[in-house]
C-alpha cells in the first residue's frame, strides 16, 4: 500500500461524501474509506489515538492540517462556529451561495426530497449505509490505492447521484454536486473542498516511490525525516514560432490551437498520473475530455461510470499553457541536506513530457508524408527538421511554497507576542496588499475557541460530537497572496529569459520569415532549389508555399489524429471510427467558407437552392469532387444536414486552389507557362458559371467572421479582490442563529462578516472545476448546436470561435449573458442564483441537467470580432482580430469604467478596415436597431453621412436630430409604426454610445461606424440567387 495515495484517499473521504444533507448527528463522520482494502493500516489523521498506526504520530498529525489550510480562507473565522448554528437540509431545501458574486439559490433535490424529509433521526445512518454501499466491490476490494482514488475522484460523485435510482427507482438527481462543504457559507462546493484537502493531504504527507522511506512511529521529526511541505508550482510553455496568430489557413489556425491544448494535456495527464489529478489547481482535469480519454485507456473497466468524449470534444482546444499545482517537497525546504524534491521532479517530468510528446508528433507527421511510393522529401535534411523542432518551445517553472517554510504551518493566537511574530513573517512572505489577518477576526476567532472550550465540556459525555476544537491559525489564510506571488514569480522569470534559436541555413520559410525551409539538400541550398522541391509537392502544399519544419507538422496533423488519439487498437477506438456516427477525425474543422451554414441556418428556405447549385457547380467541373465531399466542420451541418456539399463550391478563388492542371495529352508534363494558362482559363469559367447563381459582392462565401473574447480582470478575481463581504455568502438560515449565539459572539460576528472575503485553495479549486462549466458546456452548446459555428478554443474564461455573417452578434451576446448569468435571450436556460440550468424538454448532447456556473453578474469579458473579405488573408485577419480584442479591452467610457466592450472590425478586400466599439450594453442597444424587420440598408448609410455632415452638438440634441431625421426618409413614411419603433431605438442606440464613448472626434466616428456597421450587414446579409431564379 502506498501511503501517498492512502493520505490522499482519506483527504478526499474526510467528510462524508453527503455531508450537506446530514444533520448534526452525522456531520462530524467521515466518510468511507474505512471500507476501502487500499486503506488497511490508516488511521485517520484526525483520530483521537494513533495507537493502531505503525505511522509516525507527528507525522499523520501533520497531515491532518491539510483539512484546516484548504478552508482557512474559504470559510474564515465562520467554519468556527458552534456546531448548534449549523444549518441542515430540510423541507425548504438548502440555500447555496454563487461562487463569486454571492447571488443565492435553493436547492431542492426533487424526488429525493420528500424521501429524506421522511427518513427523521435515521437519517446519519441511512445516508453513511449509501456513501459506502454505491462503492462497487471491485473497487471496495481493490488493493491498487492509485486507481481507487482515481475512481472516487472522477466516478464517485457520478454515482452518488444515482443513488436512489438503484433500490427506491428514484432518478439521477443532478444537483448533488452543488451540495456545500460547509452549509453555514455554503459557496463552494464539497468536491471542491475534498479535491483540495486530497491535494493537501499528498503534499502534506511527501511523495516516495518506496513506501518504506514513510516515517514509521517513533521516528523523530528533522532527524529521522522531514516533514513535506505543499508548493504552489506553476508551469508554462510558449512557442518560439507561433503557432496559432500566424496561420495562413483554417486548417493551420485550428491546428495550432489544438497543438497547444494537446501537448498541455499531456503535461497534465503525466503530471496527474504520478500526483493525482487533484494536484492540479488549474485547469481542472474533472471531465476534460482527453483526460477522461486517457483514464479509460488506463482503466477500461471505468466505462461503466464514464462516458466514452465525442469526437466534437476530443477536437476542441480547450487546455491552457499555464498549468498550477499543488505539490510536496518532501522536506527539502526544511533541511540543507540533500533531499529527492517532487517539485523539481513534477517540473522536469513536465518539461520531458512536452518534449517527447512534440517530438513525437513530429515523428509521425513525416512518417504519413513518406508513406506514399513518390517519398516526400527524401534524404531529407536533419538539420531543417528535427533542429528546428527541437528548439520550438520556452519553458518556464516557479514555486513557492505555502506560508513561510521557517514558521510552522499554524499558530495559536493564545500566545499573542509569539502569535504576532509568526503572523507577521506570513505577510512579510506572501505580500498581501494589506496584512492579514484583521482584527476583526482575531477578536472573534479568540472568542470561538473560548465558546468552543464550554461547548465541548457540556457535551462531553455525548457520543456524537461536532466540535471545533482547532483554535490556530494556519497558512492557508495567506493562500490568494502566495497565489499571486507565484504568478508574479513566473512573470518575472519570464522576462529574464535567455534562448537562442538555431542558425537557419538557407531559404526560411515562405510563409513566416522564421526557421528554415524544409529540404532534402545540403545546408547552403539556394533559393532556387528549394522553390523547385517544394513545386514538385503540390496537394498538401499548393506548390507555391515554403514551410518549416513546425508548419508541416501543423499542415499534415490532421491525416494522423486518429493515431495520436487512438494509438492501439481498443473498442473505443472502434467506436470512435465507427462509420454510422459519420465521424471523420480528419475533417473536423470549417473552412473558411464554412460560414455558409449561417444564411441556411437563418434561411430554410434557401437550402434546396443551395443543393441544386452546388450539384450543378460539381457536374460542370468534375475536379471538385474532392472539394465537394469534405466535412463542412460544422457541427449544425453534421447533426441536420450531413449530405450538403462543401459550400467551398461557391467560392472561386478558394475552390482553385484544388484545380491541378492536366495535359491533353496522356503522359505529357506542362511546363509553368501552360499550367497558368489552363489555371486563369479554367478559373474564369468557373467564375462565369458561380456568376450566374451568385452576382459580384452577393456570395454567400465573401465573407468569413472570427471572434476572440477574454474574460475582464481574471487576475483580479484570482487574487479575491472583487468578492463581496463575507456577509453577502452567509446563508439567510444562518442569521437568526447569529442572534442565538452566547455572550459577546453576535457583535464580534458581525463585525467580522463585513470585511471582504478571501479567496482560499477550495475557492480556487471550485472556481477552476466551475469554468469548466462555461467552457466546456455552455460555450460549446451555443456556438455549434444553437447556432451554427465551430469554437475553436475554449478554456476557462477565454473563447475563440469561427461564427459567420448571419449569426454572429446574437452569438456574441448570447455568451455574453452566459457568462454573466443574465437572462438568455432565448429562454432556453432558467437563470437562478447567477446559474444557468436546461429549461427545455430534451436535454441536448454534452449539456449537464444540474445548473451550470457562470462568472455571476459582477463578471465581464470582452470581445474582438473581426468580418473580413474572402480575399483578405487569414493571417492579417488573425493580427486584426487580436488587436480587437486588445482595444475592448482598453475601451473607456467618460466615467473611467474600463473593458466590458466590444470591437468590430470590417477587413474589406481593398485594404480599408473599419472600426466599431463600444459597450457591450450599447451593443445590444444596437442590436436591437438592426433586428427591425424590412428596414433597408439605405437608411442607416443616410444616417450615417447625414451625421457626419451634421453632428448633434450636445446629449440633448440627440432626441431632437433624430426626429428631425425620421420625419423626412421616404423609406418611414408608410409605416408609422416601423418608424416610431425606429426612431425610438435609434435615440437609446446613439445616446447609450455618447454617454458610455469619449467625446468629441471620437464619439463622432464611432456613431459613424456603428451606422456603417449596421447598413453593411443588412445589405451583405441578403443573398439574392441568379440564375434560374431570376
């Protein structure tokens, strides 16, 4: 038996697993792992005797802190409260807290309800029976620690859910993961607690590969060992060439954001299979679909509790390129002795991880392209490839450790001098902006421990106690700055980089400047040369391109997924690759006339005319049947309208770009000159033929739209700055009880709950397990099965997304009040308590049934959008997009408030780029002007110049001009209830954008723009056909 994985078993199962429906008589249990044969020889680290330990005491006490670090902060001063103020589940429900904002919500577990109002003083007995009975007996029984814990982290809370399902025929109750840790500041949740404790507990308890070297009794403490302190370590990685802003096609955008995400799974699953998966502070690993991949590759028997990740998950990118962990030292902070650091190890582990892993591809990639007979590039030259593969990724590692390693990790404020040194050196080592702890808590923290001391004895002789017997402090209270140090360690490491790429010897690449091109010749190879390799290479490459070595990689991933993903033969395998689930692992990204979907999404009618035009299109020209049949990587196609031809169909310049030019004569090569004029021959009949369905600047293809959007202030929220007082997460259960409280504990109480609460690990943890909500749920589901787009990258609080001309700004709203947790506009989601939860009938593929977190009404992102002409460039799109985003970010208004914006870019194909941004309330202000149905694009290009021309001088004349502007368009005149409805919402639009834009030039030209914005969107958005249907 390993002693890591059993301390970190227990710190999972140190509470019961349903601990928030227990009452008094059962809370202070703990959960099942007693009945767990991985668990024989612990006893628990809380235990009044360790008599029955073959354990060092010191040491299994230590580990027992993990429970106090993980809720010091989280719970504060509250978690000291006498055990008659707690708060239980009864026939009102339970009121929970959000997370961030403090919103609050009832919770009501529908048909287990009533059965557990019924169940009166069995109910301990009843609820600790399921905990251990819904354990399955090869798991009960299962002497391997590591996959025990595995199970209980990832399945268990899975099972719990369907707890009464199996004997009473109650269903799945989906909210039990929303239950609390502590009832009485009921904001996160228990697993989150658990996860975290489980974290602590394996830090706390030290990391060795024998479980010999764990200090057995009587060993002496910095003699015989040393006691493991946990770190805060956080890891990233960036590209020396960037993968993704660079890319040139959808294919290389898409890839390079999957590139990414997968390499950082990697690190983590590595990192998770040696430390466990709650190591990781961020990103959450619980149902991250690679992850869950992999764990039932390592654990086939776990599919009976998880469900095999659709191909649509495993290919959206989603894994950050920072991870956080909590780790142990095993003492090597404690002595200067030599000591095998897990810290160091992890960090090593990870960064050979990332190497391998890259490599590997690498690997596999010119493996597939020399498989055919003609061998691309052969004898190809080492130093064009693997050097420059090599060199691809910085690296970069910090940690710090939790509290200051020369103080102990508590302190009783009982000796006060002593107690105000040992405080003191925390806030000297964390540097939080103000020094902990305040008064306020000290005072009442002192007064607890005094109450606790009666308590305790009037109930000595119970045997069923729910004390709080623990008067210290202890390090976990400086958890948010030491958080924010470590990031600022990072940073700082960052910036004192020193690398150096290798010398590129010859040609670089055509297509970033950067690294050499790859080439099968010597190292001083001419221009000339390599331009002649790669035009005899032609199909993945167009003949014309240059890459290096980490832009092939990104050009041909996509023909090896399915191996990366499924490198063994297995059923999952099978599954995924199953020709009835139409899935195609290679094709399951857009094209950048993808967007196509939109105008069929929102024009039903417009499908069977699409269908014929494209059969056509594909008669005519026999050479796109190749274009025709890929996937449109939409996901709305896929599940509505599988057999619909590649819109790539419509769009000349694109579809070309597939034409290979032949010789009328069997066996006769063209030389250049006659390859381009079989190209610009063919390329003006195909234009003339898409000519007659679609007229110049009306093709549903011209346009493609790209959004980025960044949560505002994340950093902040990680530090606890903008969490309310501590008051605003108490449950209102608990306020009466306040009053109850003996002698001096009520003011003192009060008192404290006023200051701001402080972020603390289980905060962290449940935040980070939270996000996971919006980006791996709530985003996907509005961007590919609301509307028809394809998100691209999803992770926490960041999105980017490939959306199209019709849908984009009610997408983009859409999020925004997801991520806020405001109404949704389509009132598919019940908004309660700053959750989002399924409001409709059937509940859709990969959405959770519970509510589903989002960042609560105080939270704001940000977005860049940009609209660009088929001719412009993906890479230019790409640079424009992100500096939309940047310019959101930095918008002002006249009172200060930064961020919460919006930048719309309109990259036309003659160079011109225009600006709109504004806020993001503005926006739907706007939004709403353009919904008008029947208005003409006209209108708003006459307003636009007519304001150009004559601006309202002051706020005052908006009313006023606009009116006067209505009153005299022909295009109102016979409907006077479109143009009340119109000169209304133009008012709110143009006064919402002065009153929130600085004034002057720059309110002039955005009112300008936003009008522009608006005319160009009527007009490109109506798609009139030609051809048979003129």
């Amino acid at each position: 038996m390993s002693p890591f994985w059993q301390s970190k078993i227990w710190g999972l199962l140190h509470d019961p697993a349903l601990k928030a429906l227990h009452d008094n008589s059962g809370r202070g249990r703990e959960g099942a792992w007693q009945s767990l044969a991985c668990m024989e020889g612990w006893v628990s680290a809380k235990a009044k005797s360790f008599t029955q330990s073959s354990y060092s005491t010191q040491w299994l006490k230590h580990i027992g802190m993990c429970d106090l670090i993980a809720s010091a902060s989280d719970r504060a001063a509250i978690g000291r409260l006498p055990g008659k103020t707690a708060i239980d589940y009864n026939s009102e429900g339970l009121q929970i807290r959000h997370l961030l904002s403090g919103a609050p919500q009832t919770l009501k577990l529908g048909k287990w309800h009533d059965y557990l109002m019924n169940l009166g003083k069995n109910r301990a007995d009843w609820l600790t029976e399921v905990e251990t009975s819904l354990i399955p007996d090869s798991i009960r029984t299962c002497t391997d620690s590591r996959k025990v814990f595995w199970w209980l982290w990832r399945c268990y809370p899975e099972v719990l859910s369907k707890a009464l399902d199996r004997d009473l025929n109650i269903p799945n109750e989906p909210c039990l993961p929303l239950l609390p840790a502590e009832t009485r500041i009921p904001d996160a949740s228990l697993w989150s607690h658990t996860s975290m404790t489980a974290a602590l507990a394996g830090s706390l308890a030290g990391y060795y590969a024998d479980p010999n070297d764990y200090p057995k009794k009587r060993a002496r403490k910095n003699k015989d060992y040393y006691e493991s302190r946990p770190h805060v370590a956080s890891f990233t990685f960036t590209p020396v060439q960037e993968l993704i802003k660079a890319s040139r096609k959808m294919r290389d955008f898409w890839t390079g954001s999957w590139l990414l995400h997968y390499l950082s799974a990697k690190v983590c699953w590595e990192i998770a299979w040696k430390y466990g998966p709650d190591t990781f502070l961020y990103p959450c690993l619980y149902e991250q679909p690679l992850i869950d991949l992999w764990l039932l590759e390592a654990y086939p028997d776990f599919s009976e509790w998880i469900k095999l990740p659709s191909n649509s998950q495993l290919l959206t990118a989603g894994f950050p390129n920072v991870v956080v962990m909590i780790l142990p030292d095993n003492g090597a902070s404690q002595t200067t002795e030599k000591v095998k650091n897990p810290v160091k190890a992890a960090m090593q582990q990870a960064k050979q991880t990332l190497e391998t892993e890259w490599m590997a591809l690498g690997t596999q990639v010119l493996k597939d392209l020399q498989k055919e007979k003609e061998v691309w590039m052969p004898k190809l030259n080492s130093h064009t490839w693997d050097d420059w593969l090599k060199a691809q990724w910085q690296i970069y590692w910090t940690a710090l450790p939790i509290g200051d390693i020369k103080t102990t990790l508590d302190h009783s404020p009982r000796k006060e001098e002593q107690y105000q040194n040992w405080q003191e050196q925390q806030n000297k080592f964390s540097r939080p902006k103000k020094d902990l702890l305040v008064q306020s808590e000290s005072k009442f923290l002192k007064a607890t421990y005094e109450s606790a001391l009666k308590e305790d004895w009037l109930d000595r002789h119970s045997t069923a106690k729910y004390k709080r017997r623990q008067p210290n402090l202890n390090v976990g209270s400086w958890w948010a700055s030491i958080f924010d140090q470590t990031r600022f360690s990072l940073n700082a490491i960052k910036n004192a980089r020193t690398w150096e790429i290798p010398t590129a010897f010859g040609p670089r690449s055509t297509v970033s400047g950067v690294g050499p091109v790859v080439h099968s010749g010597d190292d001083w190879i001419t221009e000339g040369k390599t331009a002649k390799l790669w035009e005899n290479q032609a199909g993945l490459f167009d003949g014309i391109e240059e890459l290096n070595a980490v832009e092939v990689v990104k050009r041909g991933l996509y023909r090896i997924l399915t191996n990366v993903l499924f490198p063994k033969s297995s059923a999952n395998r099978d599954k995924a690759l199953s020709p009835t689930q139409r899935i195609r692992l290679d094709l399951f990204y857009p094209d950048l006339s993808s967007g196509v979907a939109g105008w069929l999404r929102t024009n039903g009618e417009a499908i069977e005319d699409y269908g014929r035009i494209c059969d056509r299109i594909q008669q005519h020209f026999s050479w796109t049947n190749n274009a025709a049949n890929q996937s449109w990587g939409i996901p709305w196609i896929a599940a509505n309208h599988p057999n619909l031809l590649n819109p790539r169909l419509l769009n000349a310049g694109w579809l070309m770009e597939d034409f290979c030019p032949q010789s009328n004569h069997q066996g006769q090569l063209l030389t250049k000159k006659d390859k381009q004029g079989k190209i610009t021959e063919e390329s003006k009949r195909l234009r003339d033929f898409i000519g007659q369905h679609f007229s110049a600047g009306n093709n549903p293809t011209d346009w493609y739209v790209l959004a980025a959007g960044d949560g505002d202030g994340m950093s902040s929220w990680l530090k606890g700055e903008p969490p309310e007082p501590y008051s605003q997460y108490l449950p209102d259960a608990l306020k009466p009880k306040i009053e109850k409280l003996p002698d001096k504990l009520p003011k003192l109480l009060q008192d404290f709950i006023k200051e701001k609460k402080r972020m603390g690990p289980s905060t962290h943890s449940a935040l980070s397990r939270a996000l996971l909500d919006f980006s791996n749920q709530l985003v996907p589901y509005l961007t590919e099965q609301r509307y028809a787009g394809r998100l691209i990258y999803g992770g926490g609080d960041d999105v980017l997304a490939y959306t199209n001309l019709w849908e984009w700004d009610k997408w983009l709203w859409d999020i925004r009040q997801c991520f806020k947790g405001a109404d949704d506009p389509k009132n598919e989601f019940i908004s309660e308590g700053d959750y989002w939860r399924w409001n409709g009938d059937k509940l859709p593929d990969n959405l959770s049934e519970r509510p589903l977190f989002t960042m609560g009404h105080k939270a704001t992102i940000s977005f860049g959008i940009v609209l660009a002409h088929h001719s412009v460039p993906m890479a230019i799109a790409l640079e424009n997009l992100w500096e939309a985003e940047d310019k959101a970010k930095k918008h002002k208004s006249p009172d200060g408030k930064q961020k919460d914006a919006v930048q719309v870019r309109i990259l036309y194909g003659n160079g011109n780029i225009l600006q709109a941004t504004c806020k993001f309330d503005v926006f739907h202000q706007w939004q709403e002007l353009i919904a008008i149905p029947d208005l003409d694009s006209a209108i708003f290009e006459q307003a636009a110049t007519i304001w150009n021309q004559h601006p309202a001088p002051i706020y005052e004349a908006i009313e006023p001009w606009t009116n006067a502007f209505c009153s005299r368009r022909e295009a109102l005149k016979g409907d006077e209830l479109m143009r009340e409805e119109f000169q209304r919402l133009l008012i709110q639009f143009l006064q919402g954008l002065w009153q929130t834009t600085e004034s002057g030039t720059e309110c002039d030209r955005q009112i300008n723009n936003w009008l522009k914005l608006a005319a160009f969107l009527i007009r490109n958005r109506d798609i009139k056909l030609g051809g048979e249907r003129q």
